[in-house]
C-alpha cells in the first residue's frame, strides 16, 4: 500500500475523530421505552430523557454490598460534572428492587447522600421482570434475584445514555471510576 495514501487515509481518521469530540464508546444498544415513576412519586419516561445525554445505574436500597459505595461515586461525579460547569445531563439510577423501593423508601436512601436531585431520579414502579429485561436488553446487563436472601445481582457499571436514546458506553462504576473520562463524554455528547 502507498505510504502517501496511509498518511492521508490516517489522518483522516484522527481528524474525524477530533470533529467528533472525541468521544468512542464501547457499546451500542437502543433503550427500550419504558414508563416509570421516581422518588417524588412523578412519571419519567424514556421520552423525557430524550435530547439530553443521560449517566445511569442500578441500584436497591437494601444492597448490603455494592450499591452504598456505588451510589457514594455517582455523587461523586455529579460534583464532578457540576464543578466542570456541564449542565446539560440527567442522572438515572434504576432501582432492581421495586416491590420494596418505593418512592418514600427511594427518598429515605436519597436523604443519605450529599446529591443533587434536580437532575437526578431514582426509579420505582414497574415489576421485576420489566427491570431484569430493561437491564439486560438495553444495557447488556444481568438482574437476578437470590432466592436464598433477600439480595440482588445487578450490574455495577455506570451507562451513558445519548440524547438520541441510545446507550452507547458502561464505565467501572464500583472500584474506580473515571470521571474525568465520564464528564469529557458527556460534554462530547451533550454538544452533539
């Protein structure tokens, strides 16, 4: 092959990938619709989080394990993203437990962290089987419930979700998250 037309066809790539924003994420998978309520008791749907780049998880309030550190990092990057000056995003975190996770239950989890729920939603209101099938169809993620306790099995990632609906990239979202990578991300896409 001609070096002349590697060069040219590589720079290409990179300059692409520069107008882009830079952002390359690692999946892509379509949200599937749904229809649920928050912690406040108020509909959210898929529809709602369309046009606005959205970091979402999984969580349940009786997690004895992973979710308190978990939701600890979400907090963590949403000061993150709010002290970079981005406004334009949502945060989902999607409870694996709704028969127990009620909206008042979703609120008492929330008062124990420092958040800011003004972008923020925890989301009840559906059945088991409507999370376990959202999880692994839309974020490629398993939601089992251990008959032998009264623990879940859920993914630990953080997903960003683009404003056209489409989860396009899982990040560590338990030991070590990468915020600064999350928030260049959502810039990326928020700017899109």
């Amino acid at each position: 092959m001609n070096k002349k037309f590697m060069t040219v066809g590589l720079t290409a790539v990179i300059l692409m990938s520069a107008c882009s924003g830079g952002f390359e994420g690692n999946m892509e998978r379509d949200l599937k619709a749904f229809d649920f309520i928050n912690h406040n008791g108020e509909q959210l749907s898929s529809e709602d989080l369309q046009g606005t780049p959205v970091v979402a998880n999984f969580i349940f309030t009786n997690c004895d394990t992973v979710c308190p550190p978990m939701t600890y990092n979400m907090t963590g990057l949403q000061k993150a993203i709010e002290g970079e000056g981005v406004e334009n995003y949502r945060m989902v975190s999607f409870s694996v437990d709704p028969e127990k996770d009620t909206p008042e239950v979703l609120q008492e989890f929330m008062g124990r962290y420092d958040l800011n729920e003004d972008n923020w939603d925890f989301l009840t209101g559906y059945e088991f089987d409507e999370i376990s099938s959202l999880a692994l169809d839309s974020f490629q993620g398993l939601v089992v419930d251990d008959p032998s306790s009264d623990q879940m099995t859920h993914p630990t990632s953080i997903y960003l979700i683009s404003p056209e609906g489409t989860v396009v990239k899982s990040y560590d979202g338990y030991e070590s998250v990468p915020e600064d990578e999350i928030i260049a991300d959502l810039k990326a896409l928020g700017d899109s």
